[in-house]
C-alpha cells in the first residue's frame, strides 16, 4: 500500500524527535531560498537574530514575495520533470531562430510548471490546477501556439487555447503533452501513469510488467486479448487504459509536425474506444471525455493527499517514506482545512521539524542520519536565481541559461534535474560539481566587482575592510565570521593583492566564498 | 578521496560512517582491480537481429535475408548488410558471453533503463556501476559518464559526468570562462591556486564543527571532490574528455579509448557511454525497424571491434594487461516486438546483454526465447537451460557485474544471484 492510500484512513501519533532546529538566520535562509530563491537581506537576518519570533513573519512575507512563483516553478519542475533539453520539435519547425532554442524549451516546458504556480500565488484552490480555463504562456508561445495571447504582450499571462480543448487546468497544456508523449504501440498508456503518478502518487509503472508463462503473446491480437483477460494484466490495463482512453485528443497522426503536435483535436477524442476497446475512465469513474477528468482527479482524496506527499518531498529534499506517514496525512488535513491553498500547505511544511532540521542530537541511529538531508545543495537554477538577486550576474551565453539546461549549459553537472536521465536534484558534491561551482564563482564574482556590487576600496587592515567581509559572511551564509574566518580571509586577500592588487584580491575572496560549503549548502 | 586521518575521524564520531568507512577501509594501494566498460544501447534494440536466432518459429518475423551462423560456439543472426558482427563474434567470440532472455519486466522507457541498471523500477538505488565505483578501491574518477544515465542514491558523488556535449573538459581548462555573456580570464594558476587553499582551510574549519549527517557528509564529499579535481587536473592531456563525432553520430570507439585512457591511468573503475545508433536516432524503432536496427548493429560490432582491439595494446596501472582488467558490458533497456507492424517494432519486456572480456568465461550464449519469444529459464551455476530454473531478470546480470568486481552482490541485487555460468 503507499503512503497516499494510507493517508486515506489516518489516525496520528506524535514520537519523540531527535531532530535540533536550525538557528533561526539559517533556518531563515532556507526559507528565503525555498520559497522566493534569493538570500535573505541583511536587514530580514538581523530581525531573526534579535528575536527568532520574527521568523514567522518573515516567511509569511516571502509567501507572499513576487518572486514565489517563479521558484515554484523550479520547484515543481523537479517533480513534473518538464523542464527537459529537447523536444519533438525545435525552433526552426516554427520559423524561429536557432537561438531561440533554449527560450522554445524552457517556455514549453514551464507552461504547466506556470500554471500551478500562478494557482498557488493567486491562493486559489489547488483543484483550479485541474480544472482552469486558462493558462499561463508568454509571447513566445503565444506566436506558436492557439492562444489568444495578446498582440504585442510580454511575459506570462494568463490566456485560453482556441482550439477547442476541454477546460482542464494542465492536463490541457501543450508543455504536459509534449512532454509526455506516446506512440501507436503505447496507445497514451504511458500518459495515463504520468496523470496517475503526478497527481495521485499511484505509480502504475512500478508494478512489474512480466510476459512470461503467457501463451499466445507473439501474436499481436494475442496481447490485446491478455490485457482484457490474464489477471496479472488486468489488475493494471483495469485502471490505465479507460485513462489512456480519455486522452486521445492529444492523438497525433503525423509525427514532428507543428500543427498536429500544437493543437487538440476533439474530434479524435473517440480513437479511445476505437483503439484500446474501453470507453473512458478515472478509476471506475465513466467519464465523457477529457472534458470531466479534471473534476474527476480533483474529488478524488487521493489528490490533496498527493499534493501534500509531493511538497513535502519537494521542500524535505529526499523521498517521503511510510515512517512520515503521521507527518505527511497532517499536512494532508491541513491542506484540506485550508480549501486546498497550496501557500499554506507549503507554510506547514516549512513548519515541520523534518524541514527545520539543522542536526540530530546525540546517539541518533545512522540511518536516520544517512537519510535525513539536514543541508541541502542548491538546485544550480536556485542558485543562479540567488547569484542574480546579489549582483546582478547571470550566467547566459547565446540565448542558452547556463545552469538551467545540459546541453550546451552545466545544470546536470551542477547536480540539477534534466528530467531524463537526471530525475533528482544532487545532494552530495561531487567532483563535476566541485569544477562547474569554481567556474561560476569565478564568473559571478568576475561581474560582482567589476559592476562595483562589492566594496571594493578597502584594504585589509581598515575598519570598512573588515566590514564589507562580515557584510558578506552574514549576507552569505547567513553566519556572523569568527576571529580564524576573518584571519583566513585577511590572508588570502593580502596574498593576491600583493599579486595582482586590490580588485583581484576582492574577486578571488569572493569566488573563494561563493564556493565555500556555507554558500552551497542550506 | 579520503585521507586516512580524516577518515578515521570521521568514522570515529560520524553517525553517517557506513556512508564513507566501507570505502576508507580497502587497501589505497593500484592494483589490478576489474574495471567495466558499459555501453548502453538507447531505445531498445532488436535480439532478433543478432542475439536471439529464432529461424523456422511461427509468428516471429526474423530478418529477411538473415541466416543462422556459428562462431567460436556463439550461435548469431548473419546478415549480410551487417558483416561487423560476423566479424566481431568471429575474432572475439572467445571472449564474450551473450545472455539472452533476460526480462526487465516494464514496456516504457524511462522504467525500462532504471531498472536494468539498478534492478528496481521506483525509488532511489546507485546502479551497477556506480556502486561497483564506490565501493571499488578510492579513486580519483571512480565512474566516468561520458554520455547516458547514472542513477544513484547514497553515491552520487562518484559520479563524473563529461556532458553531453564534453562540457567537463571546457570547465577544466577554464573555456568555460569564455562561454559566457560577460566572460572572466583564466586566472592566473598561482592566484587560483591561493583560492583553493582558501577554500580548502574554509572546508576544513567547517569539517571540524559539522554535525553529522548530511552537513558533514557535504563538506567531507567536497574535499574529496576538490582532491580528486585536483589529480584529474594533473593527468593533463593523457585523458583527452572531449567527445569526437563520426559522420553524424558521437564515435563510440573514441568513447572507449577515453574509458581506456582513464582505466589505465587508474583515475575510473566503471565509465559508461550511450549509444544513440546511426545518427543519433536511437535504437528505438517504431517505424523502418530492420533498416534501422541493421544499421545500428553494424556500426556497434564495428565499434566494439575497434575498441577491443584498442584494449590489446594497453597497459595498466597494475603492470599488467588492461585488456585482463576490463569487461566490456553492452546493454539496452528492452527488447522488442517478434512482430514487424507496419515496419516498426513495439516494446517488448525481455532483452539481451553481450559481456565481453576480463573474467567473462567466452564464447557461450547463457538462456534463450521460446517459441513465444519468451525467456526460458536457467541454472545459474552451469548457464545450462533447465525446466523450474531461474528466469533472467537484472538483478542477476548486477550481482553477475558486482561479483565481476570482487563485491559481494548479497544486500545489493534484492536477493537475484550471479550468473556463474559467465564468470570464468
């Protein structure tokens, strides 16, 4: 049974934790980077530190901070797995540049990404995710694509598609279908356990596929006859293909082709029955059509619950497992007594001590130890959504985000997610990692002193020299230096400069921070 | 790696010690440890084409024009647009050991690879050869993805990713400073150097402090990676990162000679490389199957031929031949349809693996399909087809693999045993 399922039928323990909170600056700055991407300033530490009270108030703001919706993309897309290097189709198939490549991918990847973050901050119930009219494309996808986007607009709006498709939320998005495609072997079965997986946390593809002892399978009739009939088949094919049958709308006929690919097409939302032999189906649920499976997932209990196991994931940074079970089923209800507002489930989750642990108290068993992650790595677009909020400093090339694709960019040495062949953000430094951090330090901190983001006048010896270093150590890492911290950094600056002089010295102090373990941890 | 005093330090007050003490406590010393070349297939290839001969069965649609052939006790599809793999199996049968019916026991993808290099379908697990890397003696490069996949849990950090388009080495050399709208110089080797040992005082101090968990695992994982940085640096031009096409598709023989190149300078155990086939298509053939899977296996025997020929003439760290340390493991993540359908090939749940080389007991083919082109089970000891033996699943080809590397497979493989049969 998974944990969601149990969650259905929940009663709650409390058990003694051995988890120790994080300080109340560095609990801030996980916070800060969890729910709006940058550090905090040094004005928001100084309140946590003077009262830890503050740190409430303080997170409530950031949940509302403009910026949450753009990190709730990075965040989702960690579990969506949209934000992908390639697609079917590339720019020149729409009459676009070359270099508008990585623009095409990361708009049609974050369109579904954009929708439910736009749901979140507009503090709409998450089943508006299901069952919106709308979604959210900006003027790249508005030239490409059916949308009623605006002439002339820029950025994310909210706009309809005019062709025709259901009003239902992402399952209507091109960026969710692109992604998840399928093919005339796989008849959208492999799209059902997508739908299934993201929003109910029923993974149908765990379940073991196994042809053997089956007796007439190399006949092609033979495994059309199986799925209806051999149990072990059944207890699957059941539940996929009424779902795979509500999806035929996104059928294409023709393969790489901007018009099939980039419209619905209603009137192949039939084929379901024509190809699979089941009318569709949520569950035992009969549905009309893709027009009532938005509704149908959205009553189904099994969706907050999934909602809360998935944040919970997402901001605890490792899997949820059967021993969070009480945890989880509570955020579960809160979520539920909140009418489903994902800014507060992601409030409780920031109060769960599983996400305010900075370490364990003594005699703490080494498995827990082994999977609780009490310092995280920064997810590489994370930090550069920090890095740019600090200096101003983007490491773009081409039109291409660097650490926000493979290909040519560094996010899968970075430790990110490219939704393939990379699936979850990288906890532990490796030595990819550890090259990819001095380059982008050594570019960030390049930029930071040559646009004067850092004070770089003093030499060391003079107060404002010490100053700016406990400026950058607090607004860093969110620590205030101690004495063998400022003597490490008055030697190294004194070494370069006496190499290469003051604005060097600067630089490689800064890059030297921006890789240190504080700034990449959290 | 880890240095013996931090280690010990370490496991004396780290909870999270059964993270790192495994490691810390084999011997440092090079020796002739096995190392492990994977080439993996990507798409799913045809058995029928080469491994699974399936001649005179009805319902299978073999290869036109195909034909049975023998050599060196390999039983393999000839064709004659494919004459790679009759010369492959014909000089290096030998040496290579097929595996046939081996059931991943998923129809999609992204399911199918993760579990034949893991043996589980969800949750998190470090694949063969990662695990073989990390639990291998320490090294600075413990397993090179020069392309593909590398699916890990608790030994991430052994992981070195080239990049799909060679990035690693653009990052090394400092290019990437370059590649960027608002550029910085190289810096000077003597202030970078500063740097680092700012850094590394920085980690240290840290290191004293952490707690343990994962606020310790990081920094100590990072001295490491910046130690092991260090030694990949100073090999300089012997390991030569950069990927190198061949028409239009990524060269696999040069992938090889990189593995070798790192193989024998001892900085990897384990390196992966992904075949996409005949330019860059993949081997996921929907549609023009028997062109396409043609085309891809002939250019993948040449390749193998080419590198294992490469192999011959290399020496390893040990002093010995590499070509007595290296298993070549070529794979891909399902199998396909017996039936063509309007060209193409679906998914199909049971596949083949070919290990070729270092402790591999040659020129033998372990399991087969029946004549509904299901896998008939074995005994695992004697790779002899039994009734109530064991189906293949990959499970048995990871603890095969992890008993190749002297691991033992027990905890690791949810209970599938080796294939003894393939070990020599």
């Amino acid at each position: 049974m998974t944990l969601v399922a149990l969650l259905a039928c929940a009663t709650s323990t409390e058990p003694v934790d051995p988890r120790v909170e994080l300080d109340a600056p560095r609990l801030l700055r996980r916070m800060s980077l969890d729910l709006r991407g940058v550090l905090p300033t040094e004005s928001e530490l100084d309140q946590v530190e003077a009262d830890p009270t503050q740190l409430a108030t303080l997170r409530d703001g950031f949940l509302e901070d403009p910026r949450l919706e753009e990190r709730l993309v990075l965040l989702l897309a960690e579990r969506w797995l949209t934000r992908v290097d390639d697609f079917e189709l590339g720019p020149t198939d729409f009459h676009l540049d070359t270099d508008q490549e990585f623009a095409l991918e990361k708009a049609v990847g974050e369109e579904p990404l954009r929708l439910m973050a736009r749901v979140a901050v507009e503090d709409r119930p998450w089943t508006d995710t299901l069952t919106d009219e709308t979604t959210v494309a900006n003027e790249l996808l508005g030239s490409i694509w059916p949308l009623d986007y605006p002439e002339g607009g820029t950025g994310w709006q909210a706009v309809r598609y005019t062709d025709g498709r259901p009003a239902v939320g992402v399952l209507a998005t091109n960026g969710f279908w692109w992604r998840y495609v399928t093919n005339t072997s796989n008849m959208n079965r492999g799209r059902a356990a997508a739908v299934a997986r993201l929003l109910v946390c029923q993974d149908i593809l765990a379940r073991p596929v196994s042809l053997e002892g089956a007796s007439t399978l190399v006949d092609g009739l033979g495994i059309e006859e199986a799925i209806r009939t051999t149990p072990a088949c059944v207890a699957c094919h059941a539940s996929v293909d009424p779902l795979a049958s509500t999806l035929f709308g996104w059928w294409t006929v023709i393969s790489y082709n901007p018009e099939e690919l980039g419209n619905y097409h209603p009137e192949r939302e039939m084929l379901g029955f024509d190809y699979l032999g089941v009318a569709p189906a949520w569950y035992g649920r009969p549905l009309g059509g893709l027009v009532d499976l938005g509704v149908a997932i959205a009553e189904d209990g099994r969706f907050p619950a999934c909602a809360a196991e998935t944040a919970a994931e997402l901001l605890w940074r490792r899997p949820v497992t059967d021993a969070d079970f009480d945890r989880v089923d509570g955020l579960r209800r809160d979520f539920l007594s909140s009418d489903l507002r994902y800014k507060q489930l992601l409030r409780a989750v920031t109060e769960t001590p599983e996400y305010r642990v900075g370490s364990f108290v003594e005699g703490t068993a080494d498995a827990q130890l082994d999977d609780e992650v009490t310092r995280r790595l920064l997810p590489p677009e994370v930090m550069a959504m920090a890095v740019e909020d600090l200096f101003g400093f983007r490491w773009s090339w081409g039109g291409y985000g660097q650490l926000e694709n493979g290909d040519p960019g560094y996010r899968t040495l970075l430790g990110g997610v490219d939704g393939y062949e990379t699936t979850r953000a990288q906890q532990d430094p490796g030595v990819t990692w550890a090259v990819g951090m001095e380059r982008y330090a050594q570019l960030a901190a390049t930029y930071a002193v040559a646009q004067g983001a850092v004070e770089v006048g003093a030499a060391v010896g003079e107060p404002a020299w010490e100053d700016e270093v406990r400026r950058l150590h607090w607004r860093l890492y969110a620590e205030r230096p101690d004495d063998a911290a400022l003597a490490r950094a008055s030697d190294f600056w004194v070494a370069v400069e006496a190499r290469a002089g003051a604005e060097e010295a600067w630089t490689r102090l800064l890059s030297g921070m921006l890789r240190d373990a504080r700034f990449v941890g959290y | 790696m880890l240095s013996r005093r931090r280690l010990l330090a370490a496991a004396s007050s780290l909870g999270a010690g059964g993270l790192l003490l495994p490691r810390a406590l084999r011997a440092a010393a090079p020796s002739g440890e096995r190392k492990f070349l994977f080439v993996y297939c990507y798409g799913g290839w045809d058995t029928l084409q080469v491994f699974t001969p399936m001649f005179g069965v009805a319902g299978v649609d073999v290869p036109e024009g195909a034909e049975l052939a023998e050599a060196n006790g390999i039983p393999f599809v000839d064709h004659p647009n494919r004459p790679s793999v009759r010369t492959f199996f014909e000089t290096w049968g030998h040496r290579a050991c097929v595996i046939n019916g081996m059931e991943v026991r998923s129809v999609t993808h992204e399911r199918c690879r993760r579990l034949l290099f893991t043996g589980v379908g969800d949750g998190d697990a470090d694949d063969w050869a990662v695990t073989a890397a990390a639990l291998g003696e320490p090294r600075s490069v413990p397993h090179l993805v020069l392309s593909g996949p590398a699916f890990t849990s608790k030994h991430a950090a052994s992981v070195v990713r080239i990049g799909e388009s060679g990035q690693l080495p653009d990052l090394l050399d400092g290019t990437a400073l370059s590649l960027a709208d608002h550029p910085a110089g190289i810096p000077d080797a003597e202030l970078a150097a500063l740097e680092d040992a700012y850094l590394r005082a920085g980690l240290e101090a840290a290191r004293a402090d952490a707690p343990p968990g994962s606020p310790r695992r990081l920094v100590e994982l990072y001295l490491d990676a910046l130690d092991n940085l260090e030694r990949l640096r100073a090999s300089g031009e012997d390991v030569d990162l950069d990927p190198i096409s061949s028409g239009c598709r990524r060269d696999l023989a040069e992938d090889a000679k990189v593995a070798f190149n790192a193989f024998e300078l001892g900085l990897s155990r384990t390196a992966l490389a992904k075949d996409l086939g005949w330019c860059s298509t993949s081997w996921d053939t929907h549609s023009d199957n028997e062109d396409m899977q043609g085309r891809n296996f002939e250019e993948l025997f040449g390749y193998l031929g080419t590198a294992l020929a490469d192999l011959e003439t290399r020496g390893s760290a040990s002093g010995g031949r590499l070509a007595d340390e290296v298993t070549v493991v070529v794979l891909s993540e399902m199998g396909r349809h017996p039936q063509l359908t309007g060209g193409g090939r679906g998914h199909w749940t049971y596949t083949s693996a070919l290990l070729i080389g270092a402790g591999v007991r040659g020129g033998q083919v372990i399991g087969a399909m029946d004549d509904n082109f299901q896998g008939r089970p074995v005994d695992l000891g004697t790779g002899q087809l039994v009734d109530g033996g064991t189906s293949l699943l990959p499970g048995h080809l990871g603890a095969t693999l992890l008993e190749l590397a002297g691991i033992d497979p027990t905890d690791l493989t949810g209970g599938a045993e080796p294939i003894r049969a393939a070990i020599s």
